[in-house]
C-alpha cells in the first residue's frame, strides 16, 4: 500500500473518530473474507490477496488517530 499524505490521514482520523460505525464494518467485513478463506478452492490467491488489502486498510483506520496525532 501506498503512505497516505498526512491530510489523508487526518482525515481518516477525524471520519473514524467521527463515526466509529466505519471501521466496525471494515473490521467486519475482513472477519467475513478471512472465515471464508479456508473453502476458497478454485483461486485461493484472490481471497488471500482481498484479506491481506482489507487488513492493511483496516489497521490504517484503526491507528489513523494514533498517526495524525504525531502530525
């Protein structure tokens, strides 16, 4: 993944600490494609790579406020 410019990270920041709904539905939706990991047969590279870009964004939102704290 690219780094964010700080004004991107700021505003992560601020939208996460805004509506913390946003990054229940991302950590959600990485829970989703991780349990379905395990069955995916037919591309199993497509599922891995959709995890590992969902972990990446979600821990960017999670510690955005931590990052542009330090801005």
């Amino acid at each position: 993944m690219i780094k964010p410019d700080s004004h991107v990270i700021k505003a992560l920041a601020a939208a996460v600490r805004a509506h913390p709904e946003i990054l229940e539905w991302l950590e959600g939706w990485r829970m989703s494609e991780l349990e379905r990991l395990p069955q995916a047969v037919s591309n199993p590279t497509l599922f891995q790579g959709r995890c590992q870009v969902l972990n990446e964004v979600v821990d960017l939102v999670k510690n955005a406020p931590a990052f542009a704290a330090k801005l």
